[in-house]
C-alpha cells in the first residue's frame, strides 16, 4: 500500500514510521522518540497541553474541521462524572483510506494522542470506535495497547503520575452512519447508530452521558508531534488557521495512486500532477471530488487552488477527509453522480424523513437518468430534492448527500440532459473519438 | 451457548472494558465476534447474547436488523466483497462485480450451492488509492483484475475442498 519511498515534496511527520521495519512495535516507537510527548505532557498542566494544542491550529481530521484545542477545552474537567477519549477510526468516507495507515504502520501514536488527550482532560477510560470491515486492525492495536500496558504506560498509575487511563478496542459492524459522531456513541453503547440531538454536545454528554473528547484517528496522530515539537512549529508547517499536515488518499485516474503526507494548503493541481503522478494515459483532467463523496465536485478548471478547510470553502466546496477523487475525461458524470447517491440512499439510517426519502429519490431519479430512463423534468427533481434536503436533515449526511448531487447537476448539466434527450454526453463522445 | 476458548477469551475482554453499569455496550462487537464462529446471528445467539448482557431480545434485533455486516443466515465458507463505490468504480470495480457475478453464477448476497462461495456488493471499505479492491472474509485484496480473480477463485476453491476433505 506504500510507495518505497515518500514523494520529495511530502512532508513526513505522522507517516514518518511507516517506512521502518517492524514500525508497529513498541521498540521502533521508542526508539523514535516514541512517548516522549506524552511524558513532556505529564510534566505540563491540563491548560497548558490545550493551550499548546489551540496554537497548533490544528483541526478535525474527520471532515468537519473543528479546531482539535476549542473542543477539548469545552470539557468540564470539574465535573464529577467520569470523562472518556473516543477515538473515531469508523473510516467510511469513499475516497478515504488514511486512518487505515496511520492504524496498521503506527498505531502507537494514536495511543500516544489518546493519552495526552486523556491527561488533558482527566478522563478514566478510552475506546478506539473501529469500523468492522477493519478487523485487522484489531489485531494490531490490541497488540499495542498490550505493549503500551507492558510498559506501565496504560492501566494503574501510568508511570509514577498517578495518572489512571486504559486504552480498549470497539468494533462497529457495518454502517456509514455510525462516523457521525453521536451515531459513534449510539453504537458504542450498545444501539442503533442513529444520531442524537445535538446540543448537548459529546464535550459535555458523549459516551455514557459523560463528558467525552471524541477525534478521528489523524487528529489524534498529529498530537505528539505537537506537544514535542510545539503548537507553533505545527502551526507553521500550514496555512493561516490550518495548521500542520494532512494524509491526502489521491484515488481514480492517476499514474500513481496514493495516501501523501503534505502539508495543508499543498496546491491541488500540483497533488495531481506531480505527486500522483499526473492524470493516467496522457488523459486530459475532468474533475476532481477534493474531500471525500460528499464534497461538492470541482471542474478542472477550479483546481487551482490551495487544499486546506478555508480555500475549499470559498471555492465552493470542502476539504473534508482529504480523500482526492480524480476523474478524466472518459468519465461519466451522471454514472457517478447516480453511485454517490446510491451509496447515501444505502446507508441512511432513516431516523429522519428527509433524509431517508431525499436519498431514496435522488438515487432513483439519477440511476435511471444514467441507464438512458429519465423522464422531462428529472434534473429539476434532483435539484428541487436536494436543496429541501440542505440544512433540514438531523444530522449532516443529508447534506453530505444533496451537496454533491446539487454540484454534479449544476457543474455538468450538459451530460445530465444528453442522457435525457439519448444523445451521447460528454464522456461518450471522448470514447468515440479515441 | 459455549464458544471456542479464543472467542470466549476475545467475549471476556470486551465485557471487562465496560464502564460499570453499561454491560449494554458491548452488544455491537459481541454480535460480530459471536458470528465469526457461528456463522450467523441465530435466535440461539441472540438468546445467549441477551442472557450474557441482560438485554431484551428486542434489544438485540434492533441491533442486528441495522448493521449490514451481522447476518440471519451464514454466509459462504468465502465471502466475496466487493466494492464499487467512486473510487474503484473509477478504475473498473463495477464490472469486477459483473465478472464475479458470472464466474461464481451468484449475484448480490448469493451463495453457491456447495456453499463455498457468497457474493455481495459494498460500499467503501477504505481500500480507495488501491482498487478495485474486495475483501474475502476479513482479508483484503487490492488492485484486483478478472484474471487476478479467477486465479483467486480457483485456489479457494481447491483450499476449501480440501479443508472439507480433512
């Protein structure tokens, strides 16, 4: 899954173990300068570590991009309820695969993360949330946390601090919804992975009804290296406000796929064409989904642009999980814009009706506008469909559903009409002239 | 019900990593691990599953109707899954569906005959810089042709008749 050696213009701080032999052993992690962070973190106090953290600039890796330092620090760590670190390795997004790197060539770091977190925040327990399909993995962190206890570095009194913390395995078993991260909970205790009611939000009632840091795999990965190294240096590796560096999973019609270490507002264009290697068989570039399927679709010709949360947002669509979908010019945009939507119409949890009909008509509607079936006036429907959906589902898939129909439609309207009226769109004709 | 000593070991765990008062919460990956051997949520594992956690019965189908990977029958000795969503669909995984489909002559959750094989269509399983990419059981496969396929059909095939042989 790794290319021998890491792109020149990859910056390898969270991947920088991956290359080393045996780097999922305790030993390698030790030996470079493995739990040094969390040992710094003992020594600072909860308000400083979150401090350090917020200078970071760091933000969710997950998708949504929430600063990683403002939500620890809405933790009541006065509270007498007990406080719990979930770590959300529920990897779903189509287009992502980085959490599943980070997990099999380092998964001590994130156990590192998850401890300076815990410190932060005096929590008592924490539960890594794996998707069931990742059972592998498993394997390979209980093996760690195995170790980590071995050490004295989880369980009773980790080290002489005083500090009690224990690190355990969750597998989920099957369900998109379930990275939502109340959906996570819901799943965690023991139910259905249908959203809560958000506020209360997990900082004050997540696991259990306890106070709860809950952060994908990456953002806790990039912990130690902040705390080593400082939130300032983090922070500078980035642009304004988006600190530090980012697994990009680069997939579809590149030369050479691959999850690259780059730093945050690494140009678009450049990721493809020279990272990845370009665009396969000397193809011309059509468009690029830059964050996982449920950011809005690019044209080529937006691409130009620096990848970190806040450039995405001005152009109109999001970083999300750095998932990079590339797409030349064979490619069919109804025929993916109709997967996308299959995809959501599969996994709503169909607690709440716009979203549970909303996917159901989008898929239908774009299925038989790409098998040649649509009937005058379907590309209104999905329009229509996917803006009442925007903003009036419980939790976010909904709008993780109608933003990229809505972008698919608006972006490449021609191809949508051509399926409707029989003629060839867009991506036939290239076929035909090949 | 009495499981193998690694599934009970890998039972135990999950029960002793509960907060107090939230026995509950191991439901999830108890049904998983229990299916791994079993083969399927039977009405006998949900029985034994409700005893073990003191849930209701109805607690536990609520579980199991919702989470794609826990089934009511048992799959095949292999399970084919393979993904078509964006990022494999990209580079042929549909039509690695198709070819799967017509080699093994199942379609979506099909089992064959002698029960060797099942087949189903998913969605990302995180595999996306490598595809087209399928899991059989648990393993991953990457980068998978027809050809590469077929040659993989036949080796489980002769592994599996000869498991059954012993």
């Amino acid at each position: 899954m790794l290319h021998p050696e890491p792109h020149p213009a990859e910056v390898v701080l969270l991947t920088r173990r991956f290359r080393l032999p045996d780097s999922a052993s305790i030993g390698t992690y030790l030996a470079t300068e493995g739990y040094q962070a969390f040992r710094k973190a003992l020594a600072m106090t909860p308000e400083e570590i979150i401090e350090e953290v917020k200078k970071s600039n760091l933000r969710g890796r997950g998708g949504a991009g929430f600063p990683t330092g403002l939500k620890w620090s809405f933790v009541p760590r006065n509270s007498p309820k007990p406080k719990y670190v979930v770590a959300n390795a529920d990897e779903g997004e189509p287009g992502t695969c980085k959490d599943r790197l980070l997990m099999q060539y380092d998964p001590h770091s994130l156990l590192e993360g998850m401890l300076i977190a815990a410190r932060a925040v005096d929590a008592r327990a924490g539960y890594i949330y794996i998707r069931g399909e990742y059972r592998y993995l498993i394997e390979i962190l209980d093996r760690a946390i195995e170790e980590a206890r071995r050490h004295g570095l989880l369980g009773r009194n980790i080290l002489g601090s005083g500090m009690d913390f224990d690190i355990y395995t969750h597998s989920g078993a099957g369900s998109y919804e379930c990275g939502e991260e109340t959906a996570l909970l819901e799943s965690l205790e023991g139910k259905r992975g249908v959203p809560r009611l958000r506020p209360p939000f997990p900082a004050t009632s997540g696991a259990f009804g306890c106070p709860t840091v809950l952060n994908n795999v990456e953002t806790f990965c990039s912990v130690p290296p902040i705390i080593l190294r400082g939130g300032l240096a983090f922070a500078g590796l980035g642009t304004p406000k988006n600190g530090g560096t980012r697994l990009f999973a680069i997939s579809g019609h590149v030369n050479r796929p691959g999850v690259y270490e780059l730093p945050m507002g690494f140009n678009l264009l450049r990721m493809i064409h020279e990272v990845a290697g370009g665009v396969r068989g000397g193809r011309k570039l059509k468009a690029v989904i830059p964050g996982g399927s449920s950011c809005p679709v690019l044209r080529a010709e937006e691409c130009d642009l620096p990848m970190d949360f806040d450039s995405l947002a001005r152009a109109g669509s999001m970083l999300g999980s750095g998932g990079v979908i590339v797409m030349d010019e064979t490619t069919c945009m109804v025929k993916a814009a109709a997967r996308i939507l299959r995809f959501y119409a599969r996994e709503s949890c169909g607690f709440c009706t716009p979203c549970r009909e909303g996917t159901q008509w989008l898929a239908q509607v774009l299925t038989r506008l790409e098998r040649g079936h649509g009937q005058r006036g379907d590309v209104e429907v999905v329009r229509d469909v996917a803006r009442n959906m925007l903003g009036r589902t419980f939790c976010p898939l909904g709008d993780a559903a109608a933003m990229p129909a809505l972008s698919f439609i608006e972006k490449f309207r021609d191809e949508f009409e051509a399926h409707l009226e029989g003629r060839p769109c867009a991506a036939e004709e290239v076929a035909l002239h090949a | 019900m009495k499981f193998s000593e690694q599934t009970e070991a890998r039972l135990a765990r999950l029960i002793e990593s509960r907060p107090p008062g939230h026995l509950r919460s191991a439901l999830v990956p108890m049904l998983l691990f229990i299916q791994d051997e079993v083969g399927a949520i039977t009405p006998e594992v949900v029985e034994e599953v409700c005893q073990r956690l003191g849930v209701s019965r109805r607690d536990v189908e609520e579980v199991v109707s919702y989470y794609s990977m826990l089934r009511r029958k048992p799959a095949g000795r292999y399970h084919i899954q393979i993904c078509t969503n964006i990022s494999c669909m990209l580079v042929g995984g549909a039509e690695l569906f198709e070819h799967a489909c017509r080699k093994l002559g199942i379609g979506h959750h099909g089992v064959t005959e002698d029960g060797m094989f099942s087949l189903e269509e998913v969605e990302c399983i995180g595999a996306c810089c490598w595809g087209p990419a399928m899991q059989v059981n648990y393993d991953y496969h990457h980068h998978v042709t027809p050809e590469v396929f077929d040659r993989l059909i036949e080796q489980l095939r002769d592994n599996g008749g000869k498991a059954r042989e012993r």
